[in-house]
C-alpha cells in the first residue's frame, strides 16, 4: 500500500492498494515483482486496511486499486464495495482483460473512476503483452464498456521504441474514438522491469506520437 499519493487518482489526495499477480507478461512492465513474485512482496492485511482508511477521513477522498492487474483478485467486489461503503471515491487500473469483472463493477457502483492501460494497436497486442495467441476481442469489449459507462475514465499507453510506431498510434485512435481522455506515458528503465533493454522516445518524438491520436481523440497528452 502506499498511503498517500497525488498522483495516482486524477484531482484527489488519495491511498493505492496493490493487489498482486498479472495474466499479461508485458517484457516493459516495472511491477515484475508484483507481478511473477507477489508472494515476494509485504502483504497488507483488512484488519490494517481499513482502520487505517478510517482514520484518513477527510484527508484521503480516494482509493486507487491497482496492481499486477486487480481484476485477477476473487474478492475485488467486496474489497472496492467497502471502501465505497466508508465514504471513499474508488479507481480503478485495469489492463481490460477481464470485461465481465468490469461489467459488475460498474453496475454495482463500485468504482468511479477507471484507468485502462492499451498496451498497443490491436494487430500487435498479443506481441506487446507477452501472449502471442491473444484475442483483443475481450480488449475491445472492456473499451466499450467503458466508454459507455458514464463513470470518469481514461485510457494510456506506456510507450517503448522498439513496441510503438506512429501507425500503431493511429489505429489504437480508431479503436477509440472519440474517448475522453488518453494519456502516452514513456517507457523508464528501473531495476523492477521484467525484460530490461526497452528505449524510450524523446519528448519531441513522444508529441509526434500524440499528435497522430488526436484526429480520434481530442484530448491527448504525454504524461510526465
């Protein structure tokens, strides 16, 4: 858990959980730990949880649920219901792979807010995330549904040289038209990457990436 965060739910001094274990093997991803070893990792037990969020009322005003990937987890519902029960605004990070977990969520009124990582243009998908006979069609649907949903949400990208090309830029744009919000983070190196010896693109060629989107969604940004 990190306690305090400015940075991981858009306008709120937040809390992130971090549930462990992934069903992608992005060879970029920083959380390698989280996600190959997450019996590696200190656990953070309900009965520290949810005093502690009880005690940071009204100073905390969400919770970001994130991960490894949290759709993964069976009692995410019951987890995400209770913090909203407290009086907390929920996020949710997600890589869309699950859109029946996410379907519940959202008619339940779980969450309020949803981030969903779009590893690449559908073509290339399976490649990026480290499962070659991947069907984007679930991808998809979780974009749908999200769109449609009516809850604050954006979609982003983590972008590597050797992953991402201007024409893969332009047809996840397609894919989601007409978004909100979609947000190109770069690719960083750290010592937690799954598969180091990924490049990031410079600032000005991380625009021209963006650039290319914004035929299909208005608002693109490059974070950070």
């Amino acid at each position: 858990m990190n306690k305090t965060t400015l940075l991981d739910y858009p306008g709120h001094v937040a809390a992130a959980v971090f549930l462990g274990g992934c069903n992608f093997r992005c060879p970029f991803c920083q959380n390698g730990d989280l996600v190959l070893r997450p019996e590696s990792q200190a656990a953070v037990r309900e009965e520290e949880l949810f005093p502690f969020l009880e005690k940071r009322k009204g100073i905390l005003s969400g919770v970001c649920i994130t991960g490894g990937e949290p759709t993964m987890e069976k009692d995410l519902g019951r987890l995400a219901g209770r913090i909203k029960e407290m009086g907390y605004l929920v996020k949710l990070d997600t890589n869309g792979s699950r859109p029946e977990i996410i379907e519940g969520l959202l008619k339940n009124g779980w969450v309020d807010y949803i981030a969903m990582d779009i590893k690449n243009s559908m073509e290339r998908y399976g490649e990026t995330v480290g499962l070659r006979n991947l069907d984007p069609g679930r991808i998809r649907e979780s974009m749908n549904l999200i769109m449609k949903s009516g809850i604050d949400y954006e979609f982003r990208t983590t972008i590597a040289k050797e992953l991402h090309r201007k024409e893969d830029m332009e047809s996840i744009g397609r894919e989601i038209k007409g978004a909100k919000a979609y947000f190109l983070q770069s690719y960083q190196e750290s010592p937690g990457v799954i598969m180091p010896g990924f490049h990031a693109y410079n600032r000005a060629e991380m625009e021209g990436l963006a650039a290319a989107v914004r035929p299909f969604v208005p608002d693109v940004q490059v974070r950070g």
